[in-house]
C-alpha cells in the first residue's frame, strides 16, 4: 500500500507542483492517476519513488518512509517512467541482468523469469539488441520487464501503455489486474480514460496539484448522471 499524507511541492516559490496532497492506495487495488498535462502526477508519482524530495508531508510505501527508511522503501516497488530512452548502449538481456544485480535476483531463476517476461511481451528475439536500436514501444516494454524482474509487491507506473503495441498493451493490463488481485498494489498514470474505465477500481483525479477526486468510476458517474466519462472529467478539472 502507499499512503501519502499533506506532501507539497515547490519548482518555484509562487507556485505548487503538489499542494498538500493526501492520498491512500490500499492493497489489492488498481488505482488510475488520473488529471491533464502539468496537474502534477509525474511529480506526484516521482516523489513516492525518492526521485525528487517533497517539501512537506510524508510518503510510506507498506510501512517504509520513502525518506527516513529509503532503501527499504525502495525495496518494495518498480517505478516504470514516462520516458524509457534509458541505457540505450546496452543490449536488452545486458540491461536486465544488470537490474537482476541490483536487486540481487538469485541466478537460479532470474534467467527463467527474464525469457517468461520477454516471452510474455514478445521481446524474446530482441533481447540481444541494443536499446538504442529499439522503437519507442519496445523500450517501454524492456523497462517494464526491468520492473518486474524481481516481483515488487508496489507497481509505479506513469503512463504504462504509452507506445505499447494493442497485444502488449492487452497483456500488461492483464498483468496489473492479477497483481492487484494477489494482494498487491497497482498505481498508475494514465491519460486514456477508457483504460481507467475499464481496469481500475478506484480512480484519483488531480489537477494544479489538488486532489479533487477519489472514489470509484460508478460513484464518480452517480453524480454525474447521463454524462459521458470524457464530459465528467472536464467538468471536475475546469470546476474543481
């Protein structure tokens, strides 16, 4: 689970990245993060990784201060960016033997599990190439196998499916909803609210850097009655 309690965040002194967000993602659950360009998810998301350091409040993955207990925390869960050009001289099988390392995958069953992911996402006949020569869709798809290559029992995601091929995309959603039907934690970004729909079971609208709503889809339409869910969302956003 995550919990994250009154945090705020500042690139400028007039202004809040994050202004004093609280947000609770229990465990077995499938939270979207949901809210339009600049309201703050990726901040938000970066500051539950330890990537950037929050102002004020308190950040705590299953128990763990993401500042106070650090590695720890770090312990608990894959973060996937927005952006996957990352270790692009390296081969594919190069990059994820060198996450295996980091996060001490015994040699017994990284590789089993390695060609299981690469086979699940079809990258099996690219792990031997390098990064640099990947198209967009399978960098995203090499760094998620890095995230999951040593099973966190929190996922991270900020806007997963982005360049995913639709069979990739189908199997990764497919992924996240057993995860978080073993008892784990899915909390992800995205900005396709059909996807949120359809896969989340509770939803987190941000915008300027406030929480304006938390809940689930059916109650969020229950207050908005006869109203498409693209309708609903701009109407939060603008009013909220």
């Amino acid at each position: 689970m995550i919990n994250i309690s009154n945090v705020s965040k500042s690139y400028a002194k007039s202004k809040k990245a994050v202004d004093n967000l609280s947000l609770h993602v229990p465990a077995g659950t499938i939270m979207g993060f949901i809210g339009p360009n600049g309201a703050g998810k990726t901040t938000t998301l970066k500051m539950i990784a330890g990537i950037l350091k929050q102002d004020e409040g308190e950040i705590s993955l299953n128990g763990f201060d993401i500042q106070k207990d650090t590695i720890k925390a770090k312990e608990q869960f894959g973060f996937v960016f927005d952006n996957p050009d990352f270790f692009l001289q390296l081969k594919g099988i190069e990059y994820l033997k060198f996450i295996a390392d980091i996060y001490e995958v015994p040699d017994v069953t990284r590789q089993d599990t390695i060609y299981e992911l690469a086979s699940t996402l079809e990258m099996t006949d690219a792990l031997n190439d390098k990064i640099q020569s990947y198209s967009h869709g399978m960098r995203q798809k090499i760094m998620i196998m890095g995230v999951l290559l040593h099973n966190p029992n929190i996922w991270i995601l900020d806007e997963p499916l982005t360049g995913l091929d639709p069979q990739s995309s189908f199997k990764l959603k497919q992924m996240m909803r057993e995860h978080a039907d073993s008892g784990k934690t899915v909390f992800f970004s995205t900005h396709v609210l059909e996807v949120a729909e359809k896969l989340c079971d509770k939803i987190a609208i941000i915008n300027h850097g406030q929480i304006l709503y938390v809940g689930t889809l059916v109650e969020l339409k229950e207050k908005y009655p006869d109203r498409s869910l693209e309708d609903i969302f701009l109407e939060v956003t603008l009013n909220g």
